[in-house]
C-alpha cells in the first residue's frame, strides 16, 4: 500500500507542476483528494486492515495528502502571483511615449497690446485704475471742461442712457475720479485702460467699441518737459529704441497746452514711405498738459499742483504694431488671424 501511496504522490506533483490555470488546479484538487478520489478510496478500506496496522496507513495517507494539498497551496500562490505581474506588465506606462499635444488658446492682441503699455508704465511706477463703462455725463464732460452746450462735445459722439448717463466716450473721466477720490490732495501718477464707447458707424478704421489707456499724472513741479520724456520712453518701447517723437499743437478741453503725439516711421526710418504718407511721421495718440479748470474742479489748487494726461487708443497701436489695415479684424474672433499674434 505505501508503494501505491508514494506513486499516487509523486503522480500528483508531477500533474501538478504541468498546470497553469486555476481552474485545471481545482480540477487536480478534486481528483486527488475529492470524495472520489483514490485516498478517500484507501481511507474505506483501512477497515479491512489489522488494529496495528490502521494508524500507521491512516497516517500515510494523511501525510500524502497533506503532501499533495500544500503543493496545490504552492502552485495556487504562484499563478495568482504570475497573473497579477502579467497585468502589472501590461499597465505600464511608457513615459518615453511623445504625448498628444495640447493646443493653447492665447491672449488677443488688444489684451496684449494693452498689457504692454501697462508693463511699461507699471516699470515707472504707475498705478491701475478703472472706472465704469456706463458714465455720468459729469464726469465724461462736465468736469473736463466740457461743459453742456459746448461745440467740443461734438469731437465725441456719445451714446446716451438717460440725460445724465452715457456709455463714456473716452477713459479721461477716471482722471477726474481718480482725482476727486484722492481726499488729502495728494499727487498722483494712474493709467486707466477701458472700453470706450462712440456713436460711429463702424468701417476701415473707426468701431462704435474700442479701447484706450489714459495716463495721468499730477504733482507739485510737473511739466511739458515730463510729458516729453514719459511720451520718448513709451513710443520706444512700443515702436523700437530708434523712435524719436514729436509733438504738435493741438487742441483737447481737458488739456492746455494739448498736443498729438507723432512717431518717427519704423518702416522707412523716416525717409518717406506709404506707411507715413511719405512725411516720415506716424500720428500714434494725443496728450497734454492737464488744464487749470479740471485741476479747479476736483479741488487741486492749479498755483501749487500742475499735471499730465495720455491717451492711448489701444487699437491703433495694435495695428500700427502689426500692420493691421482693418479695425473690423480685431473683433471679428476669427482664429486665422487671432492666432498670428
Ligand atoms: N480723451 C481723449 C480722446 O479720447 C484723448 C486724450 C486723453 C487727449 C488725454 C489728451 C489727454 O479723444
């Protein structure tokens, strides 16, 4: 009986070792040492045996099973173990796979543009300001010196609310705001970029909706000179460190004495090309010495302060930047040309 024990046994292992799934193990398990199985069968015939001899076979076959199952335990362990790095394997990432690439969206050019007059200002220690898009007819005119009735509000064709409110026709009112706020009268130095409102019918180059950034400083010994000097620093940065500028009379309310402000041409080098209309200047934006009754009128005495406004049409510079020959493009969203700047 122990020969056919030991058979059984290495017959077991044997089959054993050839599996690989768990499902054929089982199967083995069964067959080995399920009810049917030839041990169970030995175990019914151990009462055919003597008194002495009982316990011993009953032992053997005890121990063969024991055998056979911590095998079955093994090989169990190591198909689980072989299965889960089989899907480890197979869950691997490739980090040295080229990614799908993700596209980004950008600024628009007008927000660009905008963010770099900002910049340049921000770097001679400016600060932000912004006032509401809907405006009291005061501040837009009144207090700039342009009172009602006066022929200079035709510059601006307004797009009234009520008797009182318009959509502002230009960012100066936030001068005014910005300097009636100040309570102790103290100097100040504001860029105040915004949406500006006219009542134009929109073609090549006007739009009923544009944007500008009003500068404004005032202070105790403020000058033409300072003006100068802030208009060179701005126009090179924007246009290039070659830029001159020059300056010719013109004519605001809100500024005395007022100028517009030209460029030396950054096509031809001032030679005479298209772009400047072969005069070598290029007009980029109108400034001026802040006038005595807007200083008056929110309460900074015009003998001890003297100031100086800036108004960027943000378009304009756009386009003279990058050779924009449509105001309309800028507003169109239309990614083939969004997508060049
Ligand atoms: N507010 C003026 C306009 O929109 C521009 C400007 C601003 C002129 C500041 C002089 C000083 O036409």
């Amino acid at each position: 009986m122990q020969e056919k024990i030991n058979q059984l046994v290495d017959e077991a292992v044997n089959e054993i070792e050839s599996i690989e799934n768990l499902n054929d193990l089982m199967l083995l398990k069964s067959k080995y040492l399920g009810k049917k199985s030839e041990f169970n069968q030995f175990m019914r015939e151990l009462k055919n045996l003597s008194n002495e001899e009982k316990p011993k076979v009953g032992q053997m076959i005890n121990l063969a099973k024991n055998k056979i199952n911590n095998h079955i335990q093994e090989k169990k362990e190591a198909i689980e173990k072989a299965k889960i790095n089989e899907q480890l394997a197979q869950e691997t990432v490739d980090i040295s796979l080229p990614g799908k690439k993700i596209s980004l969206g950008k600024k628009h050019i007008l927000t660009q543009t905008i963010e770099e007059i900002e910049d340049i200002f921000i770097g001679l220690g400016y600060q932000i300001k912004e006032g509401p898009e809907q405006e009291e007819d005061k501040y837009n005119f009144e207090m700039l010196n342009l009172p009602k009735n006066h022929p200079a509000r035709d510059m601006q064709d307004s797009l009234y609310i009520s008797e009182d409110t318009l959509l502002r026709t230009h960012t100066s009112p936030v001068q005014v705001r910005t300097l009636l706020e100040n309570e102790k009268k103290e100097p100040v130095k504001i860029i105040a970029p915004g949406t500006v409102y006219r009542k134009d019918d929109d073609d090549q180059t006007h739009s009923h909706q544009f944007k500008q950034v009003e500068v404004l400083v005032v202070d105790k010994e403020t000058s033409l000179a300072d003006l100068k000097g802030t208009l060179l620093i701005a126009a090179k940065k924007l246009f290039g460190e070659e830029r001159e500028i020059r300056l010719r009379p013109s004519y605001f309310p809100f500024t005395e004495p007022s100028v517009e402000v030209d460029v030396s041409c950054y096509q031809c080098h001032g030679k005479g090309c298209s772009m400047c209309k072969n005069t070598g200047w290029i007009e980029v934006l109108g400034a001026g010495m802040v006038n005595n009754n807007v200083l008056e009128a929110c309460g900074y005495d015009p003998h001890e302060f003297q100031g100086f406004a800036i108004g960027f049409g943000v378009e304009r510079i756009a386009m003279l930047k990058h050779g924009i020959d449509d105001i309309r493009q800028l507003y169109t969203n239309d990614l083939r040309f969004n997508s060049q700047f």
